[in-house]
C-alpha cells in the first residue's frame, strides 16, 4: 500500500516539476507572431497573385493570415502546459468547419497557412521560412504553366438557320463538345476550348453569324458551377 502511494506521488511530483509548465517568454512570442504574420502575408501576396478562379474573395485570402497566426498562438500556448495541451485538443476535436470549398488548391493554401502557423509557434523560424519560400515558388512556376493552357466555356445559342455556317467557323477552333440543349426555337452548345493568349476576337466573327442568339466565354476550371 505504501509503495502504491510512494510511487503515485513520484509520479505527481515529476510531472508538476517538469519543465513544460514554464511560460513563454517575450522574445519567443514576439519573434513567433512576427515570423506567423510574415508567412501569413506571403500566402496572402501568392493567393492574390496565382488565384485563378472566377471571384476573387477577399475575405477568404485574408482568413490565411489570421489561420497562420492563430494557429501559432495555439502550438506557443500547448508547449508550455501539458494540461492546456490535452484541455486544447478537446476543445478543437468539437469545432465543425461547414464552409464549403470548391477549389482543391484553396485547401492546400489552407494546409500551408496551418503548417506555417505550427512551425511559427514550435519557434522552428527557418523551417517555416524556408519552407515557405519553396511552397510559393512552386505556386507561382505551377500557376505560370497553367496560364498557358487556361480552359475555358464557349456558351453558344443559335437557331437551326446558323448551324452549318456556325459548324464551319468552329472548326477552326480546337474546342471540345461538353453538352448540347436543343429547346423551343434555338439549340445550346456548350463547348470547351484552351487558348494561350486574351484573344478573343473569334467570338465577335461568331455573333456576327446570322441566326446566334447568344455567346458567352466563361473561365473554366472542370467544375461547371464556375
């Protein structure tokens, strides 16, 4: 019975001397909330820069800075307590997230910006730096290549009176049928085409056809909600 309590309060004792109940110091959460919003106003500077979608949120891009500090803020104040560590992971296993996000690549800046906050708030600086630098070089190569080979929604309707002059001037253009809607009184292509610069000229030659209705170029990114 006595060796039971004697080695409970080994345990006790060890565990309130231990060094992890010491508090940050000013230089480390100075230095850590610096370094989160650097890196938090880099992801911001690459998301407006090599964002490519329809809208442009702004909103959302400024949720990367705050998510990188925040989540410094977190990691600075579990490595000091192990009470707080074990108290702060229950409480974020119960947060739901019911945003919903389209764009796969918004998830990796996501990623990014928490990864950055983790290595910010664990006082790894140049881990966090370095590894930020290479994330965004690789955007900015990656989001270059896809400028090149942007895709895009070439929306056309037209009456049975400009099909086989509309056929004609559309085999000129490297385009891809996606859906065809014949309705009451005109027909709704919908193809896809990839153009490597801003020249749209060919749209104007298209509505000049006698008998088209409508034609609208959309940004194209495989999802049709965009």
């Amino acid at each position: 019975m006595n060796d039971a309590l004697n080695f409970d309060d080994i345990i006790k004792k060890s565990v309130l001397n231990l060094d992890v109940f010491k508090s940050v110091s000013y230089i480390d959460m100075l230095f850590g909330f610096l370094c989160s919003f650097a890196i938090g106003m880099f992801i911001y500077w690459i998301y407006r820069r090599c964002f490519r979608g329809v809208v442009y949120s702004y909103n959302y891009n400024v949720s990367f800075v705050l998510m990188t500090m925040i989540t410094a803020l977190i990691i600075m104040t579990i490595s000091t307590n192990i009470v707080l560590s074990l108290g702060m992971v229950g409480a974020l296993s119960i947060v739901r997230f019911r945003t919903a996000v389209k764009d796969p690549l918004d998830i990796v800046y996501m990623f990014w910006a928490i990864s950055a906050g983790i290595a910010s708030g664990a006082a790894m600086y140049p881990l966090a730096i370095f590894g930020s630098l290479v994330i965004g070089l690789t955007l900015v190569i990656l989001s270059r290549k896809k400028i090149r080979q942007q895709s895009y929604l070439l929306i056309i309707r037209h009456t049975d009176s400009a099909t086989d002059e509309l056929r004609d001037a559309l085999k000129k253009l490297n385009t891809t049928l996606k859906s065809k809607n014949v309705r009451r009184g005109y027909i709704e292509l919908t193809l896809e085409l990839k153009l490597r610069d801003d020249n749209t000229a060919f749209m104007k030659k298209i509505s000049d056809i006698p008998g088209i209705v409508e034609c609208s170029l959309i940004n194209y990114s495989g999802d049709y909600a965009q």
